[in-house]
C-alpha cells in the first residue's frame, strides 16, 4: 500500500531555475496538500486541493503554483527557484476535509536553491 | 489569520517519566485538534485527535482539551526513549479544509 509518494527525495536547484514536485495518491482521496516545512518551524500551508480541478491558496503560496487534474496527482510547481524557497516540501491527503480527519503525509522533497 | 502556539523546547524528560506538552490556539470556533509526533528527517504521524472538552487517552498518550481556555495538551506516560520526536499541535484553518500547524515541540527523553 503506496500511501503518498513524492518525488524525488532530494533535489539542488540553482537560483531562477524551474522544477514541479510530484505527489501521488492511491487512497483515493479527494483532499490533497502541499506543505513546507523550514528548521525548526512546523509546517507552512502553500496550497491545498478539495478535488480534481479545484485548487486554493494557503498561508504562503507565493512563488508556487499547482494543479489539479486528476484525483491522484497534486503537482507543485516553482518557477523562479530563489534561495527563500530551500526547504522540505510535505504533500499530505486526506479522505475528507481537512479539519476532520487525520491527514497522511508523504516522505517530503528536501530542496536546495543555491 | 490562526495562531497555533507551542513552547519549541526542547523538552528533556528521564525515561520512565511524564511528559506534557502544550498548545494554545488563537480563535474559539474550532471543534477539531490534533497531535503528530515527527521523527527527525522524517514526516509527521497522527497520534491524537480531540474533538470535545475533557481527556482522551490512548494507551501512554493523553491528550487534554479546554476550549474555554484554548488550551489543548498532550501527556505521554512513562516516556520512552523511542518517544524522543518534534511534536507538532495541529488546529483546522478558517474554512476547515486544511490544518494549521504549530513549530512543534521537541522531546528528548533520556535512558
């Protein structure tokens, strides 16, 4: 059993680069996440998805975007990579909303902008 | 805009002993509150979930909600050096449709 997958693991990008995190499913749920986490902080909201299509921003979306075309993928895309954005990046489901019930995280993408 | 606080710690117990750990919240009108332990350079696992006033255990953990206070806790009986971890308090946002989360609170509990 999957879970949430997210890849890749690691990743070192250089200042104005682009790249698109990947997140998958296979619980077929319909809440979906995207989170940041720095040192020694909790975890940062960027941006979430209540179902295939629809999408809304969190605390810190700027600099990210995200799509949601299917009930599986949750893709996290920076397009002007820039070093504020070195992080671990969290994608998480859950089976309702998000408020109610226990949200499922995936092993996290720990990015690098130099 | 929630606040979720918590003391960062960290949070040094003996093994054998109580830890007890602490959230507070800013707003009165949520109705859902969670605890995840978070293993270093690992994600977060749901390990309590509070949804009215009073005491909830589950084996070793407890976890202590007032809402009159915005005050929700997480003890943990007989610590165990496996429970060494970031523990992260949790509160839905405004619209309910995704969690808020505190800086965590680290506990090292030691043999």
């Amino acid at each position: 059993n999957a879970g949430v997958t997210q890849t890749p693991k690691f990743r070192i990008l250089k200042i104005g680069q682009s790249m698109t995190l990947q997140c998958a499913q296979d619980m077929n749920h319909n809440y979906m996440y995207w989170y940041r986490q720095d040192p020694g902080m909790g975890l940062k909201l960027i941006y979430y998805s209540v179902g295939a299509g629809i999408t809304d921003k969190g605390e810190v979306p700027n600099g990210y975007n995200v799509s949601r075309s299917t009930t599986e993928d949750f893709p996290l895309r920076l397009e002007l990579a820039a070093p504020s954005q070195t992080s671990v990046y969290f994608c998480a489901s859950s089976y309702s909303r998000g408020g109610d019930t226990e949200a499922f995280f995936g092993q996290g993408t720990r990015l690098t902008v130099v | 805009q929630k606040e979720v606080e918590q003391n960062s710690g960290p949070l040094s117990v003996p093994e054998g002993a109580i830890a007890s750990l602490n959230c507070t919240y800013s707003d009165r009108v949520s109705q859902s509150f969670f605890w995840y332990r978070q293993y270093s350079g690992k994600s977060p696992e749901l390990i309590m979930s509070i949804y009215s006033n009073g005491d909830k255990e589950d084996g070793r953990f407890t976890a202590q909600l007032n809402k009159a206070s915005q005050y929700v806790s997480l003890l943990i009986r007989d610590s165990q050096p496996s429970d060494s971890a970031t523990y992260l308090c949790a509160v839905p946002n405004q619209a309910g449709t995704a969690l808020i989360f505190g800086k965590g609170t680290t506990l090292s509990v030691s043999s």
